[in-house]
C-alpha cells in the first residue's frame, strides 16, 4: 500500500503460534501498550510479557541524520517524527516499509516473527547509492506483564552482556532473557527514556504513560552490507532456530528463507488464520482476539467452524482443538477462557459447552465430505464429553442453568454474565438476560438434534424443546422471535428487545428452529433494522438503551458493548439465514458477495492489516474498534466466502 498519511494508525502483527507476537502501527508510532517487537508467553500461550517495546532508528547521510522511527511522548510530542519519510508499507510477505531518503537513497525495513519461535528478525537493506550511509538502531526495553505499563525504577538491570556472536539482557531474574544478534557494533549507553504516550490507551481513559529503558545502540556501517537484528528470549535466535554458530545476516537468510516458502505455499488468508492457532500443551487452541485476548471457549468453537472447517486442509487442527477442550469438561460446562495467569480455567459461559456441540458435530461432517476417518478412541472420547454436556445442562449445573419443564434451557443469575453479552463493570451486568435466552435455545436444540444420531433418548428431549421454542418465542404481531422468555425465571415474562440473537433460529447454525415463513420475517426485520456494511448491530435504534458509539472510558465502552454496537462475526449466521430464505441460488450467492462479503473485504485494509475487527460503532461511519484482530470475526468471514463460492 502506498502510504499518503504519516499518520496511518492501522495496524501490523506478527504470531509466533505460541501466544507471543509482534505488532505496531504502519506510521511506526506505538499507540497501545501491546504494542511491541519482543512479546512472548512464558507458558503457551499466556503468561505473555513484553520485553522490548520498540527501536529508534536514525540513518546517517553525508548529509545529515534522517529518523525513521517515530516516538510520541507526553504532551503530545513526536520525537522522532520518521513516518512522515515513509513512502509505502506492505504486509506480504510480512510487515515491510519503504522509507524516502532522499531522491537516491530508499531504505526498506523487514521484520518477521518465524513460527514457534519467541523471537522477531529485522532487516534493513539499502536501495541505491550506500557510500557515506550508517544507520543506528536503539532498542527500548521493558519487562512487564502485558497488560500493565512500565515505570523507571532502580530494580531494572541494564547491563550488557557479552558472548560469542551475541549480546544479553536480563532486565529482571523473574523474567525471560534478552537476546540480540547483529552484524554491527554495539555501543553500551543505558539510559530511561521518560513518559512515552499510547494515544489509543488515552482514548479508552486507560493509563497511558511508560517509561523504557535502553542499554545503548547498534551502529552499522551500510556502505558494505545490509543491517541485521535478530531478538528473542531466553536463548538467541540461531540456537533456537537450529542455526548455531551461524553469523546474525546468515542465521537471518536461514529462517528467513524457511518463513518464505512456508508464507508462499500458504497463501496471506492461510498466514492469517495461522495467527489465530496457538499450542496449548500438547494440543491447540485459538487466541480470541489481539493484541488483549486469550484462548476463551465461546470464542474458539465459533471462530473454528471458519478458521479450520472451510478447508480440507486444516480439518486436522480443528480435530487436535477439539480434542483438548473435551478434557475440560467441568459439571457439563466448558470453561469461558484460560486465565492469562494462573492454570484454573474459568466457568461463566451458559454456551461455551454448545458452541463445543456445534462445532464437533460440523467437523465430523467434513471429515465424512473428506472421506477421511477418525480415530475411534478420539471419537469416542469427544461423544463422552458431549454426553456430560447434555446430561449436565438437563439436571442442572451452575449459575442456574438447567432443562425446565418445558424442554427448554434456563440460565443465569443476579450478578453473572452467561451469555456471549457479556459486558461487567464492577457488580454491574450490563446485559444479564437471565431466563431463556433465544440463541441459548437454538444452540441447545441443534445439540440435541445431533446427540440424537446415536442416543435415543435424546429424541424425546428433542421434540419437546422443538415444540416449546416456537410457541414461546414467536412474536406473531411484529413478526420476529423475543429475546428472553421467562424473563428472570418469571414464566410467561418476556424481553422483547430487538437484538440479532434471533438469527440464530432462521440460520447460522446446522439446523433452524422456524419454518421458511417465519425465518424470512426475521431475517427481513434483521435485515432491516440491525444490519451495517461490516456486521449486524446488537440493539436496534429507538431501544432506550441503544448506543450509538462505541468509545470513552471503560464503563461507557461496556455500557455500549452490547447496546448497539456492530459485531462483525454476526454477519456469517445472518447471511446463512438470508441465503437460506433466497433459495441458495447462483443468484442469491452473487448478490450476497456483493452486498455482504465485498465491504468485509474492504474492511481487511482499514484497521488490522489483513484482518477483521472485533466491533465497530453502531452509526456511520461505522468506525472499528475493539481488537484490531479477532478471531471469530475472521473465521465467519471465511465461511461467507466458502457460503457464496
């Protein structure tokens, strides 16, 4: 992309496929504290901790110095301003800038983080004339846990230590090591550099003032060779990348040739899905969103039926994901995330354990498509904790979540958040839809359905929450489903909010719970009052509640969070159901990626390089917001596209 604002603000990022991984704006300017080109998980894939925050950069000339590196300081100070040198940035193969220096001179920067390894490898290389060219390069250290900011103090530990062919950091012993290759000299100079101010941390009214330190700079001579750096933990980058003994520009020619080859095969929409898969263990799992989410269980099962079951080729990661849920079954409930510290999963989600039910029931079916078999005892194993599910959603588990009478699923309590509508501020749930939640039912009743190919019982439960489902939640006058019945376990009490939960009955899941009548009378009042360029909002305009941005400090963001807010993820479920009530036509598929899919393409560009936004503002023009990078969003934008193929 040519860049022609300095002030580009989308954003890169790099994964190691561990948890750790690097990200930043395309200007260069750090405005998040995730912002970083050393962060690393200390325990796959969380425990994740920032160890160097970023570089100056300064290219020296027979002319004079050029920055092209930028740093935003309290006061709203840029020093060095090097973006507005910036001349183009791409992210094929990986995240490369193109700075003008003057007529002659170009100077091109590379980074990469190669798969499986905490580390991240730069380049810099000259295009025309090099006499007279150096270039100095002065990392910025912290150590932190990576949700926090980082403060001077006298614990930090600069110095410098030297072994063949490399330099070490140890800023704390708790810590991660630093590590550091490079062809060049290194000149020791620690030093803090004081109150550096992350404008979007500012905007959320979140703390936004780090201090950094640095033990020195690197100096390159450009007029023979090109500049190499290559950071990691705990051990430098060649004897992590099996490349001991090879110099820093030979080490980075090594991997940086694997990464290339493997990112060609692939392809940009594999690399991006890639990003998304983390080990956990000995499995796998999905990291929610980036640069702030881990793996959470709602989450993965929705972003794999895109991620992983659209593609013959990732059936295998969909079935190692699968198979380490099923081992965290806890009283029928699966867990809503993984801490990021500590190794006792949390319990809170009333869907999780359904989501888990849809998503193993679509992976056996493209197995069968694919004519490839399953390991019995792996089978086996996954049917075993959708038994536990079921039976423990029909006697009853936590938080109120049980079968009633009616065949149907209550869930909730005061002060618990159980549905994807999660937002909490304090003791205030801002969402609590505590009763029969409408996608609640639709997820349980597809559950049932497929648990009843090789459980007879389950038939019986079947028919008698399919014929409760319609009779309670159908609103005949407006013409579309109510949210929550037995609304705070009140029987006959409804929540007849208008939210796109609904779709959930006419599509976007195996089966729907309407007939064709009754799913084109919901799908054309989603259509009509919920639907956005990129998602579906999630309160409809006129609703006392309904917010029309998303944006200020965290409460007024969860206050909005759920009352209006876009979600792109919401657009897979709504264009299965539209396709479903206009017959599946070659038509209808041709219109629908014009009208839906062509905007979500568009929106690849506008604010995580190459990928989808958690939500956006709920009124034009529909500015993104949230994660820059999230999962589920991606993932059902690749199940659009497979939709309307």
């Amino acid at each position: 992309m040519t860049v022609d604002d300095d002030r580009d603000l989308s954003e890169w990022l790099e994964t190691d496929g561990l948890g750790g991984f690097a990200s930043g704006t395309v200007c260069g300017q750090r405005t998040r504290r995730y912002h970083a080109l050393l962060l690393v998980a200390e325990k796959p894939p969380a425990e994740r901790v920032v160890l160097v925050n970023g570089i100056d950069v300064v290219v020296e000339t027979p002319d004079g110095e050029y920055p092209i590196s930028t740093q935003y300081y309290r006061g709203d100070v840029r020093s060095p301003d090097g973006g507005k040198r910036l001349e183009s940035f791409s992210i094929d193969p990986w995240p490369t800038w193109r700075f003008e220096i003057n007529e002659a001179v170009t100077i091109v920067q590379e980074l990469f983080v190669p798969e499986g390894l905490p580390g991240v490898a730069m380049r810099w290389r000259v295009e025309g004339p090099r006499r007279g060219l150096a270039l100095r390069v002065r990392p910025f250290l912290s150590g932190r846990d990576f949700h926090a900011l980082h403060r001077a103090n006298p614990d930090f530990d600069s110095t410098t230590y030297r072994a063949a062919g490399s330099l070490s950091w140890q800023p704390y012993l708790d810590l991660p090591s630093i590590h550091a290759q490079a062809n060049a000299r290194f000149v020791e100079a620690p030093d803090w550099y004081y109150g550096f101010l992350y404008s979007a941390e500012r905007e959320r009214g979140l703390d936004d003032l780090e201090d950094l330190a640095t033990p020195g700079e690197f100096h390159w001579d450009l007029n023979p060779q090109d500049a190499y750096l290559l950071l990691s933990a705990d051990q430098p980058m060649s004897k992590l990348s099996e490349n001991e003994g090879l110099s820093a520009e030979d080490c980075f020619a090594a991997i940086a040739q694997k990464e290339r080859h493997r990112r060609e095969q692939s392809g940009p929409e594999v690399e991006t899905v890639r990003s998304y898969i983390v080990k956990r263990g000995e499995g796998a799992s999905v990291i929610a969103g980036y640069p702030w989410f881990g793996d959470w269980g709602r989450d993965t099962f929705i972003a794999l039926r895109g991620l992983c079951l659209t593609s013959p080729a990732r059936l295998a990661i969909a079935h190692r994901i699968l198979l380490l849920w099923s081992e965290t079954v806890s009283q029928g409930m699966l867990p809503n995330r993984f801490p990021d510290r500590g190794d006792t999963p949390e319990y809170n989600a009333g869907d999780a354990s359904m989501w888990y039910i849809v998503a193993v029931k679509e992976s056996f079916d493209a197995h069968r498509r694919e004519n490839r078999g399953l390991p019995h005892e792996e089978t086996t194993r996954m049917l075993a904790a959708i038994d536990a599910i079921l039976d423990g959603y029909t006697a009853g588990t936590r938080y109120g979540i049980r079968m009633d009478d009616d065949g149907l699923i209550a869930a909730g309590e005061p002060g618990v958040q159980l549905t994807w509508m999660d937002a909490k501020v304090g003791d205030w749930v801002v969402t609590p839809r505590i009763g029969k939640p409408v996608e609640i039912q639709a997820l349980w009743i597809n559950a049932l359905a497929f648990a009843s190919r090789y459980d007879r019982d389950r038939r019986a439960q079947l028919e008698i929450a399919q014929a409760s489902f319609t009779e309670k939640f159908w609103n005949e006058a407006d013409g579309y489903l109510h949210d929550i019945v037995d609304l705070d376990h009140v029987s006959g009490s409804v929540d007849a909010a208008f939210r796109p939960n609904q779709i959930f009955a006419a599509g976007g899941l195996p089966i729907a719970l309407l007939d064709n009548e009754k799913c084109r009378r919901v799908v054309e009042a989603v259509e009509a009052r919920l639907l956005t360029p990129i998602g579906l909002r999630s309160l409809a305009p006129g609703h006392p509640d309904y917010k029309p941005r998303y944006q200020g400090d965290l409460r007024t963001r969860d206050a909005a969070y759920h009352q209006g807010t876009v979600w792109p993820w919401l657009m897979g479920p709504f264009v299965e159901a539209w396709l479903k009530v206009h017959g599946g036509s070659a038509a209808a598929k041709s219109q629908a990626k014009q009208r839906f899919l062509q905007p979500l393409q568009e929106h690849l560009q506008q604010a995580g390089q190459g990928h989808i936004s958690e939500v956006a503002d709920a009124e034009p023009p529909h500015t993104p917001r949230g994660c820059p990078f999230q999962a589920w969003s991606y993932g059902e934008y690749l199940r659009i596209q497979a939709m309307v193929r």
